[in-house]
C-alpha cells in the first residue's frame, strides 16, 4: 500500500489484460519486475529493475482503449473512459485526485490500452486532476495508424465543443516496445505547457538522456567551482540528478528557464532600467521599467508545437490549467492581469526568442465578459522588438516619453 494512494475495486477479468500488456511492455525492455499489484484493485502499481539497475516505479490509471460507435459521433473515432466504480458512488461528490509522488520515485500514468492492437495513449496526468469519472479521451484511426507504423506517435487532442472551451491537451501513443519510454517521457513531462510536452514527445532521441544513470561524470571546471557545490556539498552530477529525479524540482527549474531566458533578454536592452523576477503565485513573471516610465508587469506564454492550420501561425492557448467550481470564467486572463505578454516561440522554433503584445489588443471572450479570449494567435501584429510594447504599455498608463 502506498500512503496517500487511494484505491478502486475493478474487475479483475477486465483490467487483466491492461495488466498484462505494461509488464510485457516492460519486460521487453528488459526489465525485471520487483513487484506488481493485484488485477483487481486500481490504480496499478508496478515497481521493476532497468538493464542498467535503475529502480522505478509507477502508478498507472489504465483503460480499455477501444472502437465504439457512438451516435452523433465521427465513424473513425476511438477512445477509453475514465471511470472506476459505478455513476452512482459518485453523485454527491464526482471530483478524483490523480496521485502524484511528492518524493517523484514513483511516475503516474493516465493511459488507454488495447491490447489486441498492441498500443497505448497516454494523456497528461496533471491536465486531468483532478478529474471526473465516465469521461472520454477521443482519438482517431489516424492516431492508431501512426502509432502503429512508427510505434511513437504525438498529438494534440482535438477540442469538445461545448460552453467554455477546453485547455489544449497533448496525448502521446506508443507501441507496447515504448512503454518503458513512455515512462521516462512522462516522468520528464510532469507539469509542461502542451507545446512543450510535445516538443519533448517529438524528441524522442532525448529518451536515453532521461536516465537517471545516463549523467555526464566530467564536471567542468567552472562548474567544480561554483560557490553553489561548496554549500550544497555536492557534485555536478549529483545535483543534476537530484533534478532529474525529483519532479517537482524539475517543474520548477523548467518553468523558470523560458521566464529567466525572457529575463536575460529584457535585462541587456537600452533603455532599461530594472527588471526583476517576479515569484507570486499566479502573479506576473517579470517586473520591468523602461527609461523613467512606470513599473511593467509581464506574462511569459508559452506557445504551442503546432502552428495556426489556416494562417500558419504560432498558437497560445491563452487560459490557466484549471477554474474555480463556482466561476468557469476564472480560467481566463483579464486585460489587467498584466501589462505586457510576452509569447515564447521555443515549442514551434527551438529557439528563446519572443513576441510582445498588449492584453488589452487581445480579442475578448465570446462568453465571459471582461475576459480575453483563449485562442491567441501570435501574428505580425506583435511586436519582434519590445520596446514598441514597453511605450505602448507606458503610454496606456499615463506616461509620455
């Protein structure tokens, strides 16, 4: 039993075969299994022995993946279903905790499995928690096929139509070989924006450097001295590794590398005379001020991997990860959360460069008032320099240069 951890009673005949097709994933890996829990009981929990001696483990909420014509729906539609229990064990309170490792040794998955066609679809943990039950992950014969010729395949989950409109979302397949690799992606993955989930996915060269055991020993030896290794009293490597096994050290350091990178480029810029990282939770990222003028707040936004269909443009899904019960509306920006947005096109260019608007040039949203609207496009309208912006921001604040 894991502290914390809470379990559903399934029927062992039925969630068998999910079993089964990750510990085959695994030993095909050449992994040993150091244990596994019981087909009847879920969410999953196996712990196994790499090749190379790494011990890991996860805990997997696994479904059935299938085809299953429904009405009204697309013909070429798959999915599974979230769900444990029945309807009714739900009705009063339908909200699900995922189980994350506070200590990050063990990896979470939200998977759909079919085992006669020998592939997953993973989506993103965090995305989802908590979550519902009796809820559907669509996906396309499309997805199944790339999966199956290439035996990796990632995507963006097509939006539900409905009220308000759904985070972006990311889904990652794979063949029963990738399982292994799944985990590492997603051990790597916990807490990314979807561009950048994808762009991880996408890499999948990057998989091996995932492990635990596959860190560069050859510290330099500007590294060997920096003052941070005396007062931690540690090695390089150690300290990498920490990072890498510790998920949510690694969220953090990840989310403050586009933000820092955003930082050193505003820093260097004539006429700027401080900036400053911001640490508020949900606040803005940066605090700047050009010539004499006023105080900048700034939003950094990452873009997501697949660029605008129809304009072939770079995409923000403008909205935070989650609402509060009581307002839908919470999701969405305001003008005057911030001054400045400042869009990062790593996931589309693999480069830090950035785009500068103003909140308020953003269109607003159709159905929330006073709120800006979650599709962003990042076209010629922002700016390449954010100089422009800073006056611009200034200018709308009172100030005259």
């Amino acid at each position: 039993m894991i502290l914390g951890l809470k379990y559903y009673k399934t029927s062992q005949s039925s969630r068998a075969p999910l079993l089964h097709f990750m510990l085959d994933g695994l030993r095909s890996a050449g992994c040993r299994i150091i244990y596994a829990s019981p087909a009847d009981r879920a969410p999953f929990v196996i712990t196994f022995e790499t090749v190379s001696g790494e011990r890991m483990g996860i805990v997997a909420y696994a479904f059935l993946a299938t085809r299953t014509p429904t009405r009204n729906r697309p013909s070429d539609e798959r999915s599974f279903q979230i769900k444990y229990g029945s309807k009714q064990d739900y009705a009063d309170d339908n909200s699900h905790a995922l189980w994350q490792d506070p200590l990050g040794l063990f990896t979470t998955l939200l998977i759909g499995i079919d085992p006669k066609e020998g592939f997953f679809i993973a989506a993103d943990p965090e995305a989802h928690n908590p979550t519902k039950f009796f809820i559907r992950v669509e996906f396309k014969d499309e997805h199944a096929d790339a999966i199956r010729q290439h035996g990796w395949h990632s995507w963006e989950r097509s939006r539900r139509s409905g009220p308000m409109e759904e985070p972006v979302e990311v889904l990652v397949g794979g063949a029963r070989e990738s399982f292994l690799d799944l985990i590492r992606f997603e051990r790597a993955a916990y807490g990314l924006p979807p561009g950048d989930r994808q762009l991880l996915a996408e890499k999948r060269e990057l998989m091996g450097a995932m492990r635990s055991d596959a860190i560069d020993e050859r510290p330099s030896e500007l590294a060997k001295a920096h003052p941070l290794l005396q007062e931690l009293d540690l090695r390089t490597e150690d300290i990498i590794e920490l990072i890498a096994n510790a998920r949510r050290l690694k969220m953090a350091v990840r989310g403050w590398v586009a933000e820092e990178h955003l930082r050193a480029t505003l820093a260097q810029l004539d006429g700027v005379t401080h900036c400053e990282r911001l640490d508020e939770e949900g606040g803005p990222d940066l605090r700047i001020r050009f010539h004499d003028g006023p105080l900048l707040s700034v939003e950094c936004k990452n873009v997501l991997r697949r660029l605008n269909k129809t304009r072939n443009l770079p995409r923000i899904d403008f909205q935070r990860t989650r609402a509060a019960k009581a307002d839908p509306c919470s999701r969405y920006y305001s003008a005057g959360d911030f001054d400045i947005v400042a869009g990062c096109l790593h996931a589309v260019t693999e480069r830090w460069e950035f785009r500068y608007m103003l909140p308020s040039s953003l269109a607003l949203h159709e159905k929330c008032a006073g709120k800006l609207a979650s599709n962003v496009l990042v076209d010629e309208s922002w700016w390449r320099e954010p100089q422009g912006a800073f006056e611009a921001a200034a200018a709308r604040l009172g100030w005259r240069a």
